[in-house]
C-alpha cells in the first residue's frame, strides 16, 4: 500500500506551492528539520521570533505564516493573537 505524501497543513502547502522543502527551510532559517516538519504537521506553533525567521527566509509576513498554522491547528496556537506579529 503506498502512503500518500499530500501536505497536511496550508503552510505545508503554500511551502510546496513554492517548491520549498523542508529541508531548505531548516538550512536558510536554522531551524532543524524535525521542528519545521512538526510546524508543517500542526504539531508545533513557532515563537513570535522564530515565525520571524521564517517569514524573512520566504519573503513573506510572520502574520501569513501564523494564520497558515492557526488554521491547521483550528485557532489553538497557544493564545497567540494575529496583533502580537504587528509592529
């Protein structure tokens, strides 16, 4: 039986969309691959700064990437509000 390999959470997916893996988002960030593997499985919420990170490395908002995760953690990202990410 062959596992289906489709991206569980829509950074997961917007990380493909892009033609990012995970593995290049651990090297540009820093971060280690199991970390992002578990951000894109909705395992994981990133900090304020390490979302920070990750947006630089994409070229787009900490804000985008934390809706991305709220989503596939259906809000839950423990208690971090979108106005947090604002400057």
């Amino acid at each position: 039986m062959e596992r289906s390999r489709k991206p569980k959470t829509e950074f997961a997916k917007f990380l493909a969309e892009k033609g990012y893996t995970k593995t290049d988002l651990a090297e540009v960030t820093g971060l280690s691959y199991i970390y992002i593997r578990k951000i894109c499985s909705g395992e994981r919420v990133p900090a304020k700064k390490t979302a920070g990170r990750i947006a630089a490395a994409l070229g787009i908002d900490a804000n985008d990437i934390m809706d991305m995760i709220r989503t596939a953690t259906n809000g839950c990202t423990k208690n971090i509000k979108r106005k947090e990410f604002e400057d």
